[in-house]
C-alpha cells in the first residue's frame, strides 16, 4: 500500500491508502477474472451509485467480454454514519434481469446490509446467477453474512474516500483511494 504525505482540509488528513497504479492494478485482475469465468456468457453489470461509477468504468475498459450496463442507486437512512438498515430504492435498474447472469459492482463493502438487500431483490427477478465484485471490503464492520465472489482488497475500518467515494459529496474526483483522519486543532 501506497504511503505519502497527506493531504490536508480545515478539519482532516486525507492519507493514501491506494495509489492510482495500484487501483489499476488491482481491477486489471478482477477483470481479468470475470472475463475468464464469463466467457460465452451474456453478463449484466449492475452498478451501485454513486460510489462505484469510476470502478466500474476503469473494470468494463478492462473486460474482454461484451457486457450490458445499469445502475442502481439505494439510500439507507440511520444517524450519522451508521446505516439504520432500512433501505429505498432511489433509481431502479431498468434492463431485464430474468434469466440472465448479474454481477453487481459495487465500491466498498461495509456492513453488508445495502448488498444482502440488493441481492436478495434481483434474485427475485429469476436471474440465471447473482455474484459480487467490489473493490473494497471492509469485513471487520460486516454485520450480515456476505460473499464477495471477486473480491478486490481487504480494507482496515477507517473511513475512506477518492476514486468516486465521497464525504459529503466531496473527493469523488480524486484519482486515488485515501483514509480520513481528524486534525486535533490546538486550542488557544
């Protein structure tokens, strides 16, 4: 993992955790691995937005297989940072999921319960298979079970944002991955 100076806000550090070489890296391998075990197969790529847009994007450049898009996007509501586990549809995938093989792409794993209810939805839709591919996996705050079958890397539980995660809707632009942390101002 990539180690620098940090970047700087009024009232925290950005430090990188990823370097963009070592996201490229990291998705070339995944999507080396769909397009081997999805050979011959018709995909449908469902994406989970907003956070795994760029994902997305940099994986499907990557495929060697031709693929259908859609997105998703899911709000869970609950104080603070915590997700409350109650989960509204906000935009709903459109294409026609029966019959077909889904992968859902999504950014970072957390506590499970917005990818168990995403999953447990399609299925419902009669697909031919259901898998999971994510970038990021934060198993040490998973509260429901959750197989991740083209898992990315292992993140410890700090929060983190850059390419196309946010905070408050900022440093989705950022090329490469960073774990906030507080500045401790001094006071006077």
């Amino acid at each position: 993992m990539a180690d620098s100076k940090p970047l700087q806000t009024m009232d925290h550090h950005l430090n990188l955790l990823l370097t963009a070489e070592e996201i490229a890296t990291i998705v070339k391998k995944l999507a080396d691995r769909i397009s081997r075990d999805y050979a011959e197969k018709e995909l449908l790529l469902v994406c989970i937005l907003k956070g795994a847009f760029m994902f997305l994007s940099d994986l499907v450049r990557h495929l060697k297989i031709p693929v259908k898009i859609d997105f998703v996007r899911l709000a869970s509501y609950g104080a603070g940072m915590k997700t409350s586990g109650r989960i509204e549809i906000t935009k709903d995938i459109e294409l026609p999921i029966e019959g077909k093989d889904v992968l859902i792409v999504e950014d970072i794993i957390d506590s499970g319960y917005t990818l168990r209810f995403l999953k447990d939805r399609i299925i419902h839709s009669n697909p031919h298979s259901v898998k999971i591919c994510a970038l990021l996996d934060k198993k040490a705050r998973r509260e429901v079970e959750m197989e991740v079958d083209y898992p990315g890397i292992d993140v410890e539980d700090v929060f983190i944002v850059g390419y196309g995660i946010d905070f408050n809707e900022n440093y989705r632009h950022l090329p490469e991955i960073y774990y906030v942390t507080p500045i401790h101002h001094s006071e006077g």
